[in-house]
C-alpha cells in the first residue's frame, strides 16, 4: 500500500462527494491501467482499494492486489501493481488540479 499528501495549497476543502469521487477516479484509473496490460481472463484476483483521510491535506493510500493465472507466469505482476497505483496517484493529482482551477475562477 502506498499514501501520499496530495495537498494543494490554494485547493478548496473537499466537499464528501469530491472526497468520493476523487476515489473513484483513483480506482478506475488503476483499473484501466491493469486491463491495458492483461486481458480479464488472464486474472485471477483484482482488488482496489482507495482510502482518503483528512481534508487538507488530504492523503490518499492506494493499494493494488492483483493475482494472475497460471499462464502468466513470466509475468511482473508486482511490476503491474505498481504501476497501477502510481496511476491512480496520477490521475487524482489531475482531478485536483482540475478542482483548483475552477475554486480560482
């Protein structure tokens, strides 16, 4: 599991629909990213799980559970689950900045 501090200093508290959707965009990010590199079938286990604490500054802890079948032997699945997380860090970030452009106008 990772966490990371995404706090924008000009960054508006998050309502508690911001909070969720901020997780769901984290998720489906992570999501994404691991069926763009193996095919459903091929998976055997895939969990997300996206917590959000505190308010400013918010801190996100992404973890990535995922197990292949067995005709993915060769494959880097711990490689794979890090890049999912680090996406789905990614793509929070992008959401609040997006929220931080629009708390300015």
């Amino acid at each position: 599991m990772e966490s990371e501090n995404v706090e924008e200093s000009s960054l508006p508290e998050l309502t508690q629909d911001q909070i969720e959707y901020l997780s769901t965009v984290a998720e489906e990010a992570a999501r994404q990213h691991v069926f763009s590199k193996v095919p459903a079938k091929f998976l055997e286990t895939l969990n997300i799980t996206v917590e959000a604490e505190g308010e400013k500054p918010i801190t996100l802890a992404i973890e990535v559970e995922l197990v292949l079948s067995s005709v993915m032997k060769d494959f880097d699945a711990r490689g794979l689950a890090e890049e999912a997380v680090k996406k789905a860090f990614e793509s929070a970030e992008k959401y609040l900045r997006e929220l931080r452009c629009l708390s300015q106008k």
